[in-house]
C-alpha cells in the first residue's frame, strides 16, 4: 500500500477548496469568473466525481430564489468552466448526466480527494497496529487544510454546509492524527499542535483528552489536570453536562500519575460489533442516492435521514451504504429495527437494551431506567467511530434520544416522514426507480432472455407497478415462480387498476400490506385528504387549484394541507424542472390505488 499518491505532473490541474476557492493549470491561476459561475464549480468540485443534481446547482447559486432563467443560466456558466478546462487540456472533464452534471478529476488534482485518501490510509495503518505510519499519513493529510474551506462563498447555504462537513472532516482527522502520533510516542508534537484546536473546539472531549494525555507524558501534569478542569467548566456553563466516564476516568489516570498509553483502554474492549443484514444482490440504481449518503455520513458526526414511501427501498440503500463504510467506522457498524415484528413500534426501551448489548456496558446497568440506559448509550457512542442504522422511524421521539451529542459516530435513519423536527440532520429523498432501472430489476428476477421475448408488457408491469422497488419485486418474484405465464397476461392483469394490489402479493411479500401500514401511520385528516385526492388521475401531478377543488377547500387551506401531508410522507412534490411556474404535486402510485380503494370503502 502506497503511503501518498505521485505529485501530479507540472502541467495538470490543481484545484483546492480546503481554503479559498483556486486553481491552476501548468504552474499558472486560473481565472475563475464571476460570482455564479464560481458557486457553480465550488459545488461541483465539493462533490466531485458524482452527480450533482441541477436543483442542488439551483439552490447553491439563487439560494432558493432561482430565476425564470436559471436552467439556461446553468448552462451558460457550465459552458464558460468547459471553456476554461478546455484552455487547461481538460475540456472533457466536466459531463451532463440526466438530472445534472458531474466534474472528474484525480486524487492529485483535488486537495479534497488527496486529503479523503491520505486520511483513509491513516486510519488504515492504524488499524493495523503501524502507529507510526499512521501518523505520517494523518498528518499529511492535515497539513493540506489552508483554512475556512471557501470563505468568500459562505453566502450560499449548500456549500457553507458543505463548508461545515470538511471543517468536521479536518477536526476528526486532527483527533485521528494526534492519537497516532501518541501511539507513536510523539506527546510532545501534540501538545503544540492541540493547544489551538482546543481554543477553537473548547467542547470537544476526544480532542481535549489527547491534549490531556499529551501533557502528562510530557511531564506537564498539572496543566493537564487544569485542561480538565476548564472543560468540566465550559461543559457545564454551555451545556449544563459532565464530563464523560472516559474523560473522566483519563483524569483520575492522571490525578493518580497512572495514565498509560492510550492504546491501553482499547487493548480490553471487545471485536467493535458489526450487525448489517446482507446487501442485495440484485440491488439496482439508485447509485447517485447512495453516493449522497456516503458523501453525508463518510466523515462522521452527521446525522442522515433516508426518507421515501413504502416499498421505495429505504432500508436496501441505507444497508447498502453501511456495507461501504466499513473503513470510515472501525468502531463498528450496527443496525437495529424500530418495528417489531408485529409491525408495531417497539418501546425505547426495547431498542436501547439491543444498543447496549453491543457496548461494554453491564447487562444490567440500566434495567428498568431508559434514561439512565440512554445515557450509557450515548456516552459509549461519543467515544469511538460507529455507524448505527435505525430502520424503520414513526417519529423523532423514536431517534433523538439515541442521537449521539458529541464525537465521530454517525446515524443513518430510514423513515416514511421527512422527521421535519429532528435537526441538524440531511434528508435524502429516495427516488422511484427509472423505468430503465425498473426493468433492470426484473430481468434480474426473470430472467433478461425471458424480458426481452416481450419488452413492452415488460414495461406495462413496471409502469402499472408505478416504479416502486418492491412492486417490482413482487411482480418478478410472482413469475419467475409461474414460469407458464406469459408477461403479456399478467401485463394486462395489472392494466385492471383496482386489481394491482391483489396481484402484487408473492410468498410473503404483500405490497398492499404494505401501503396499509403506511395508511395506519397517518392521522385521520390527512387520510380523509387522501380518499378525496384520489380522485384526481392516477399517475400524474396537480396543482393545489386542482387539488382545492378535490378537497373542497380554499386554496390557502389547501396548501397548508398539502405541506403536511409532505412532511407525513404521504403527498411528493417532483423537483425535476427549475420554473418560477405554480408547484406540482402528485401521489405515490400504489398509495394514490389504496386511498382509491379506501375511499370507496368509505362510500359503501
């Protein structure tokens, strides 16, 4: 294994974002041009190598005000960079996608990419017990950070979120080095280099305990103790908390002059735990939605929710996420349900009492006291880089309390709502399917030389299966069992609308319990709502003048009412064209058929 890529050749391109935005190209600044079309590149290089979306390009640069023009306007700043990477050698690098466009540059051509990698070495070195090399590595790494990543375009809220998430990355990254260069017995290096990160994260516990540590073995122990002190204060004044148990058993390590080598503690503790269902297979799409989450949960500390209907594949993406982030939460990576198996809540106690038995807490430590159990939760979550996946939330009740406050852990929460109360958090929309990516999936299921002998009843099923993964599923679970059916029959079964959810039910896979569960979850006045919305046409989007006129309702009403049933994940609003014109709303397919079959129940 390399310990840091090549220089880049004199005459490639440099860009940096881990500080002011710059670039250069054969040893020459490159101009940038104005202020749009620099939101517009910073946006792109912050997540290069992905698609970013035309509607986050949209919001980094009108910050939610976007223009009649802002698809054109787009365009033209996207062809003014084309120009200027052209002039550079590089004219192919910036490409249009559907649904936007994604900039390519190497490891030596991104500070950001050079930092991710030499960071991910580290870790990696560290892991393997070479304190050493580790250290090197995560301090190269930390060398490259210039400042306040792109102060001067702190004015668009995505990227100074984005701004925010690569100060948190350097911070983890600073904590990371400085427990290696310990291991290696370089206490006195740390000491210099934590007094003014300390200054800037006075609340940060792992930090201060390295600079406590650090102190001690440089024969500093008095002014160790005091580091405690001040941060027991400002715990306390800031946030009315104590100290954790590990910081404070550091303190009493040093108050008694026992305090060993940080790699002591971790010596005793169990295998970090690793609790994933498998990944799917036949998992299909969707990669730029998991790419956004890696991107969100890659530096820990971040809280992401995934939020989409029924059947959307929440759990399948957030699972396939956590499978990739193995080396960024050496700490473990668990994932945990909020449902039982009878389809009800389970009681935070119940969810806890799981948690902890992945800790070295007690079995009995906390029994019969949630809050207490919670606590040891959290105060074992703040110590070490874990990614929990919580499947399955009715509301924030359910996550805050297993939120961790401080530290590099990170969650992933998967919900039908958008949890619009818990913050800060990311909200990731999953996507349906594209029908390229539907018929992906049942071909996978079916068979491609059996798809292909009737491609368009193939279509008709994804369609009448409004694109939903689970739908979809079904639909090919159901024939590749009843291999005498002909797509073409069972295409023209599911034409029959109020015949589809009885014929998407398989072994135990039934989509209309699904939806049925996802209709039990939502208050009355929203499924009154509903059961009249449903009259609207199937498969398309209204306006709220069409839906007043569903609801009975004026218009004012009837946009409030809208905003809630979006926020109850049971109403969508499609962003796929950047327009100044009225919004568009529509129902989830197979959600829109059982509100049809609701409201005629109702009526009979």
């Amino acid at each position: 294994m390399r310990d840091s890529a090549p220089d880049p050749r004199p005459e490639a391109l440099r860009f940096s974002v881990l500080g002011p935005l710059a670039a250069e190209a054969r040893g020459r600044a490159l101009s940038l041009g104005p202020l749009k079309q620099r939101l517009v590149l910073a946006m792109l290089l912050c997540r290069a190598n992905a698609l970013v979306s035309v509607d986050l390009l949209t919001e980094a640069v009108w910050d939610g005000e976007p223009p009649r023009t802002a698809r054109k306007n787009l365009q033209v700043y996207v062809s003014a960079l084309r120009k200027i990477l052209a002039e550079a050698g590089a004219g192919d690098r910036l490409a249009h996608r559907p649904g936007g466009y994604v900039l390519r540059l190497g490891e030596g051509e991104l500070d950001v990419l050079r930092f991710q990698a030499l960071a991910r070495a580290g870790r990696e070195a560290a892991a393997d017990g070479d304190a050493e090399r580790a250290a090197r590595l995560l301090r190269d790494a930390r060398m490259l950070w210039a400042g306040v990543p792109l102060p001067e375009l702190a004015s668009s809220e995505p990227l100074r979120a984005e701004a925010e998430r690569l100060a948190a990355r350097h911070l983890t990254v600073c904590e990371d080095w400085a427990e290696a260069a310990l291991e290696a017995g370089h206490a006195r290096e740390v000491t210099e280099t934590t007094g003014d990160l300390v200054e800037q994260y006075p609340l940060r516990e792992r930090l201060r305990a390295a600079q406590m540590t650090a102190l001690h073995r440089s024969g500093r122990r008095a002014e160790a103790l005091a580091a405690y002190d001040e941060l027991r204060q400002n715990l306390s004044r800031e946030l009315g908390l104590a100290p954790s148990p590990v910081l404070e058993s550091l303190y009493r390590s040093i108050l008694a002059d026992k305090a060993g080598p940080p790699g002591a503690a971790r010596t005793v503790r169990r295998r970090p735990p690793v609790q994933l269902p498998p990944d799917l297979a036949d998992f299909t799409g969707r990669e730029e939605t998991v790419a956004e989450l890696l991107h969100v949960t890659e530096a820990g500390g971040a809280v992401g929710v995934v939020v989409g209907p029924a059947g959307a594949g929440k759990t399948a993406l957030a699972v396939r996420a956590a499978h990739r982030l193995e080396n960024q939460y050496p700490g473990g990576r668990i994932f945990v349900r909020l449902h039982g198996d009878d389809g009800m809540p389970r009681p935070l106690a119940s969810v806890t009492a799981e948690l902890l038995g992945h800790t070295d807490a007690p079995a009995e430590a906390a029994h019969g006291d949630s809050g207490r159990a919670t606590a040891l939760w959290r105060a074992w979550l703040a110590e070490r880089t874990v990614l929990v996946v919580l499947d399955g939330a009715d509301d924030e009740a359910a996550v805050r309390p297993l939120l961790p406050g401080t530290g590099r852990s990170a969650v992933v929460v998967t919900a039908r709502t958008q949890l619009a109360g818990l913050a800060p958090a990311h909200r990731i929309q999953v996507p349906l399917l594209t029908t390229a990516e539907a018929l992906d999936l049942l071909g996978r299921l079916i068979g491609a030389g059996r798809m292909s002998c009737d491609r368009p009843a193939a279509e008709r099923i994804v369609t009448a299966c409004g694109s939903l993964p689970l739908a979809v599923r079904a639909a090919g679970l159901k024939l590749a069992v009843l291999r005498h059916l002909p797509l073409a029959e069972y295409a023209d079964r599911l034409s029959d609308t109020s015949a589809v959810l009885d014929e998407l039910v398989v072994g135990d896979i039934d989509v209309r319990s699904h939806m049925a569960d996802q209709w039990g979850q939502l208050d009355e006045a929203h499924r009154a709502a509903l059961r009249r919305l449903a009259t609207l046409p199937l498969s398309g989007t209204f306006t709220v003048e069409e839906a007043a006129a569903a609801l009975g309702w004026g218009q004012t009403e009837t946009r409030r009412g809208l905003e809630l049933m979006i926020e109850a994940g049971a109403v969508v609003s499609p962003r796929s064209e950047v327009t100044a014109h009225a919004t568009a709303y529509s129902l989830p397919h197979l959600l829109h058929l059982y509100a049809r079959e609701a409201a005629s129940a109702a009526g009979s």
